[in-house]
C-alpha cells in the first residue's frame, strides 16, 4: 500500500489553462481614440513615405538636369563682373546652393526681364539683409551690364531688318571665319566691338552687315530704304555710294535757286546710310 506522503504530484508545464470563460472571451474592441490614433499613425507613416519618394525623385531629377546643363547647375556661371561676383559670394555665404539659384534666376535670363525672379523664393533662404544686398546688387548688375546688351540686340535686329535676318548674318558670319583667315579676324574685331555695347557696338554691326551683303551668294536683306522723321521711306530713299550722291548732289544744286533744304537733308540721309554700309 502506498502511503500519502509517497504520492508524488506531476509537475505542471506551462501556464495553467484559465478557466473556461475566461479562454473563450473575445478581444475588447479598440475604443475611438484608439481607433483614431492608429487611423492617424498610418496616415503619418503613408505621407513620410511619399514625401521620400517625391524627395528622392526631385533629387534624382535635378540631378540629371544638372548633369545635362552643369552651368549654373552645379556651379555658378563665370562672369566677369564686380557686381555679379558680389551676389554669387553673398548667396553662398547664404547657402543657396547654384541649383537653387537657378530655379530663382533663370527664367528673367531667358527672358530679359528682372520681373521674372523668384524674390519670393529667394526671400525664404536668405535674412532680411543679405535679400536688401543681393536684390540691389541684382539690379545694380541689370541695369549696369544686361540692360545695355538687351539694347544693343535690339539695335542690331533693327539695322539687319529684325531677328530673322539678324540670324541669318550671325549663321553666315561663324561659317564664313572658318574658312577664311583674313575675314575671322575682320569677324572677331567686329565681335569684341559689339562687346562694347553703344555706338561702337552700332558701327560693327553695320560693318557685319555690309560684309554679309558683299559677300557672294548673300540673299539681300532688304533693308536699304531710309527712313525720315515722318517714319515713311522716300520714294527713292535707297542708301547711296560716293559716285551716286555726287551725280544727285549736283543735280539739285543746279539752276539759279537754291535747292530744298528738305531735299538736301534727305540726300544726306542717305549718302550716310550708304558710308555705314560700306557703300
């Protein structure tokens, strides 16, 4: 016989099974916080990964974009200008970067016009000084050295007869220099003179003009009328060569009166748009 203190209990394994309504008793539902914040956790989650993903694209974007156009890119253009070098060291001094330079500035370089920059941008990455700084250097920069070249394109569409035949003279001038010496270096003074912007500039871009209308095979630009203050070409108002305007010279002096001073004026005009010419 087995006595009580030789009775040996069976260790228990594990956790002891609950009772019986305790193990089949459903989760508790998530109360409406609760629900609300996982909601809202999720959300965060799904925005922080799109928000990497746009980040990640942009940067990769940007970057082929800079691979295609370094300049002004990954780097600031090399201008040799006072005024210009002054804006570029006080935009890195506030650390806008030449990619984000470029997004501000340019679209007014395409386009000519100070209008066109994105101050609201550029006011965002700079305090309220380097901003005054820059936007004065910006405009003194325009005003001092864009805004005169703007002027002389201008000038120089108006004595070739507008951009068309501007590009065409241009098109002609960089094959012609590659094959002759003597005429590149006519080329390349008329280049630097126009550099010069003003007057200067004026008087090079009629000599480019008279070499690209003596040259042979050269379509005509069409633009030999004078125009007189009234804005209206003479009836015979084509700019004249030294022999032209002697014989015309001479015939309107002739007789007992005095000519036109009208007439004198005119035929003037037009000996001095044929000296411009290379007439």
């Amino acid at each position: 016989m087995t006595t009580e203190s030789e009775v040996k209990v069976a260790p228990v394994i594990g956790n002891p099974l609950p009772p019986e309504d305790v193990k089949n008793k459903p989760e508790p539902e998530p109360t409406k916080e609760e629900q609300e914040a996982n909601a809202a956790a999720v959300k965060a989650a799904d925005e922080a990964a799109a928000a990497k993903a746009k980040s990640d694209k942009d940067k990769a974007d940007a970057d082929e974009k800079a691979k295609a156009d370094p300049a002004g890119k990954t780097e600031w253009a090399k201008i040799d200008n006072p005024v210009y070098t002054s804006v570029i060291e006080m935009l890195d001094t506030a650390k806008v970067s030449p990619l984000e330079g470029a997004a501000i500035f340019d679209k007014a370089v395409e386009s000519g016009n100070l209008a066109d920059i994105d101050w609201k941008t550029l006011e965002k990455k700079v305090t309220p000084g380097q901003f005054t700084l820059i936007k004065a250097g910006v405009e003194k920069y325009y005003n001092d050295a864009y805004e005169p070249v703007k002027q002389t394109v201008a000038k120089g569409h108006e004595i070739v007869g507008g951009e068309e035949n501007w590009n065409r003279v241009k098109d002609w001038a960089q094959a012609a220099e590659k094959k002759d010496p003597a005429l590149k270096k006519q080329i390349d003074d008329i280049r630097s003179a126009i550099g010069h912007n003003g007057a200067v500039a004026e008087f090079a871009i009629q000599k480019l003009k008279s070499l690209y209308e003596a040259a042979p095979g050269n379509k005509g630009l069409g633009i030999n009328k004078i125009v007189l203050g009234d804005n209206k070409p003479t009836p015979s108002g084509d700019a004249l060569t030294a022999a032209e305007y002697q014989k015309l010279n001479r015939e309107l002096h002739s007789g007992m009166r005095d000519p036109d001073p009208s007439k004198v004026a005119e035929l003037r005009a037009r000996r001095k748009a044929g000296m411009l010419a290379g007439m």
